[in-house]
C-alpha cells in the first residue's frame, strides 16, 4: 500500500521500528460504521494499530526525553504524536492517540485487529507479551488506500486466550488491597493505596497483580518504565 501521496506501506514497519514501535493489526471499518474521520473529512476507511510488545519503544523515548524540557506535561504522550504524526504524515494516514478526548475505543480496535480479548485484569492478554504490551496511537487511511491496505492486511488467526487455561489466576490474588475482582477495577482504591505511604512497592514496582502473571515475563517492562505509568496513574484525578 502507498498512501495518498505517501512511500509504499512496506515502509510503514520500517518506520515505526526506528521508534522501537511495531504494527499492532489492523482493519477496515465496516461499511456505516460510527467510526473517525481520516486523512479527509471523510470517515476513515481503515485502521492500523501502532504499539509496542514489551518495552522497545522505552530507549528510544528515553533519549528523545533528555532533549526536552524536565516540566515537559505528558511527556509519552507528546512523544507519541511527535513519531506517528510524522510516521502518518508519511503514509498518508490521520494519527489518533490513547488519550485524545473523546476517548477512541482503542481496545476494542485492538480485540479486531488481533483477535486479543480482556484478562481479569482489563489489559488485554496476548499470547507472546502477556500483559506487557500497550498502543501508542493508530493511523487512520481514507481512500484509495484503504483498500490496498485492506488486500495487505491477513485477518490473523484467533489466538489462544491464555487466562482460559490459568487455573490459579495470580494475577487476582497479590493486590494487598484487592483493587481487582468482580466488580472491574476499583481504581479509587488502588490510585488511594498507590499514593499512600504503603503503596511504595506499587509506585515503585509497578502493579503487583500485573506482574504475578506467568506469561509474557520475559517482556516484563523494565521498573523505571513500571515507576512512570504508575506516577501518571497516581497523579490522575
Ligand atoms: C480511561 C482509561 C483508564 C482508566 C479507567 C477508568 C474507567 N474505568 O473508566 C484508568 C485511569 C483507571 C486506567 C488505568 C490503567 N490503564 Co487505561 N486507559 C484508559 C483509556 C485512556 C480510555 C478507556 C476508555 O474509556 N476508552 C473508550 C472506550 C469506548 O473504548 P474501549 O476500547 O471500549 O474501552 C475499554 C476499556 O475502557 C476497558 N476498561 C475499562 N476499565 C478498565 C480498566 C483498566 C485498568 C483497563 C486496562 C481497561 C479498562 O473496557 C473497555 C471495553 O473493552 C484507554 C485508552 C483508550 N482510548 O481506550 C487506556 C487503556 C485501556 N489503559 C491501558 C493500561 C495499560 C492501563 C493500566 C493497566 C496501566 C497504565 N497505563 O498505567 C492502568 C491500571 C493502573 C494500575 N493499577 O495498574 C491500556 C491497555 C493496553 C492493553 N494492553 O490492553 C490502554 C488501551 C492505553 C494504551 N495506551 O494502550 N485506564
Ligand atoms: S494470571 Fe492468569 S488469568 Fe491473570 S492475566 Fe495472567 S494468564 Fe490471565
Ligand atoms: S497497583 Fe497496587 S493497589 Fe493498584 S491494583 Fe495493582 S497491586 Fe493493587
């Protein structure tokens, strides 16, 4: 695929990997589907998830992160616009973000585009990262890309939904303030314990429930990246 004006979409991987960002799957939006628009006015037609399995796009911020101001306000998230706005730009494609207002409905896409489905925990399971994988933006294309994007695009075999098969379910047992259970995700009673003087090792670690999972260990975010979305969980409202 090339987008409209764009390099052909085999650059796409290639330039989000100079990020340390993958393709996370993508697809095309049903036909009168309530969906954003994209490069135009007009709706998008298609949508490619960008993200990353594991901590490879954490060096890469890192070093763009020592050039900018030390107050810098949602610092990953300038960051993510700055790479894939350009990345889109290139391909002829709308960048949206995880925190853009409306919230877009990221997870969903994802459960689409790879066939992932929700952990006990609300983070999605996938079967090589476990828990340790995230979406930093999705690049939205109108025609006529959309269509060779579509003939590009492999619907991806359903994979196994390891949470299925784990019988003790850790990963709902190591809250020392059972944040996790059947009613979803108490996030007032984590945010409150993660502030506290208690929730050191959460702030510090990284969620323990997250980390009690067997799977996908060996792409575990390293403890800075675990400290840093815990510090912007806890400075939420
Ligand atoms: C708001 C939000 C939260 C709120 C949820 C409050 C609530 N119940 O509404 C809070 C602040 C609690 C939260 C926390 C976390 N979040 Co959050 N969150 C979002 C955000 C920005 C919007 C969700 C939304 O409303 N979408 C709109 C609806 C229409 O879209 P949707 O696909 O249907 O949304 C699904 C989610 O809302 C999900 N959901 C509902 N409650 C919760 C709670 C958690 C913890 C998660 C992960 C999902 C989840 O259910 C919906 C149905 O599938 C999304 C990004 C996005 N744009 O979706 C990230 C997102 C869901 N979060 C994510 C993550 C990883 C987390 C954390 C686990 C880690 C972190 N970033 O700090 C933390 C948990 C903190 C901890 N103790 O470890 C990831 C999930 C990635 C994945 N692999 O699945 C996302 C997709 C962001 C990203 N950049 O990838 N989050
Ligand atoms: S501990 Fe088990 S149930 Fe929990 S997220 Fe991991 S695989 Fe799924
Ligand atoms: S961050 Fe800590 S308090 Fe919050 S859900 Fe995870 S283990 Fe519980």
């Amino acid at each position: 695929m090339s987008g409209e004006g764009g390099e052909p979409a085999a650059n796409l991987s290639e330039a989000l990997a100079a990020h340390g960002l993958i393709t996370r799957g993508g697809f095309a939006f049903e036909p009168g589907e309530d969906v954003p628009a994209g490069p135009s006015a007009a709706p998008a037609r298609a949508v490619v998830l960008a993200g990353h399995g594991g901590a490879s796009h954490w060096r890469h911020f890192l070093e763009w992160r020592s050039a900018q101001p030390a107050d810098l306000a949602d610092p990953l998230d300038t960051w993510s616009k700055t790479v894939l706005g350009a990345v889109a730009a290139r391909v002829g494609a709308r960048a949206v973000f995880p925190s853009d207002r409306p919230y877009l409905p990221f997870q969903q896409w994802a459960m689409r585009a790879e066939g992932l489905r929700p952990s006990p925990l609300g983070v999605l399971m996938h079967p090589v990262y476990g828990l340790w994988h995230a979406y930093r933006g999705a690049l939205l294309f109108g025609d006529p890309a959309a269509e060779r994007l579509q003939a590009s695009i492999q619907p991806s075999a359903e994979p196994i939904h390891l949470c299925d098969l784990c019988v003790g379910k850790p990963c709902l047992k190591s809250c020392p303030v059972d944040a996790y259970g059947e009613g979803g995700f108490a996030y007032s009673t984590c945010r409150t314990h993660v502030r506290s003087a208690e929730g050191t090792v959460c702030r510090e670690g990284g969620c323990l429930d997250r980390n009690a999972c067997p799977q996908g260990v060996d792409h575990r975010y390293p403890a800075d990246m675990q400290a840093f979305h815990m510090a912007a969980f806890a400075r939420g409202a």
